[in-house]
C-alpha cells in the first residue's frame, strides 16, 4: 500500500497550478483544463508517484473547511526542502508573501508562505 494522491482545496485550481509549478517548481503529473482538473507531484519524480491534486473549493464543505484553516493561520501543507533560508530567499525573490522569516523550534527549521490560492504553506528542512 502506498499514498497515491492527497490534495489540497484551492480557490482557482488553473491559477493554483501556475503557482506550484512556475513558482514553486513542481512538475505537473496530469492537467485537464477542460475539467478544472490539476495534479502536479515533486520535481523529477516518476509518474507513478503520489500526487497533489489542486481541489477546487466549490463545493461549500471544501470552501468552508479551507477558509477556516487560513482564517486561522494553519498551514494547510507542509513541504520539505534541504534548505528553508535559500528556499525563503529564492521565493521572496519570487514575490511571494511570507509570515515571517524562518525560524527554529524543537521539530526543526520552518517557513510558512501564503499561496494566493487560499492556503497557508509550510516549508519545513528535510
């Protein structure tokens, strides 16, 4: 058994994908705009990886849920990265809106960043 997909509520999943792949830099594993169907998954990984599908908040428990989580600054994800300070720096770079600077705590070197799309995102070093 393994994870094949999780996903995350998003406000505009087209908008969204822009995001995480141009900005972010993860590679899209599958894009039907016909059907505000995204999914993108880690840089370089295979196909068969697990993938993050970009839910549209339309349905009213998703959009409630998602608002909630933000409204009370939670990040909705947490991604791993070897360096939280160059991540931070190459993403501000970037203009993208952060918190605060990283910080140090008992689980290790964190960011959190707003992803314009609804959520609150962590970055946390691997």
């Amino acid at each position: 058994m393994r994870i094949k997909m999780c996903s995350i509520h998003v406000q505009d999943p087209a908008a969204a994908h822009k995001f995480y792949t141009e900005t972010l830099g993860f590679d899209t594993l599958m894009a039907m705009p016909e059907y505000n169907l995204y999914i993108i998954k880690d840089p370089g990984a295979a196909d068969n990886t697990a993938g993050l599908l970009l839910e549209p908040s339309d349905n009213p428990i998703g959009a409630t849920y998602m608002n909630a989580v933000h409204e009370a600054g939670l990040p909705a994800i947490v991604f791993g990265v070897p360096d939280v300070q160059a991540e931070y720096e190459r993403l501000v770079e970037a203009g993208v809106k952060f918190k605060g600077e990283p910080s140090e705590d008992p689980s290790g070197i964190s960011a959190v960043f707003d992803d314009g799309c609804g959520n609150y995102v962590m970055l946390h070093q691997d």
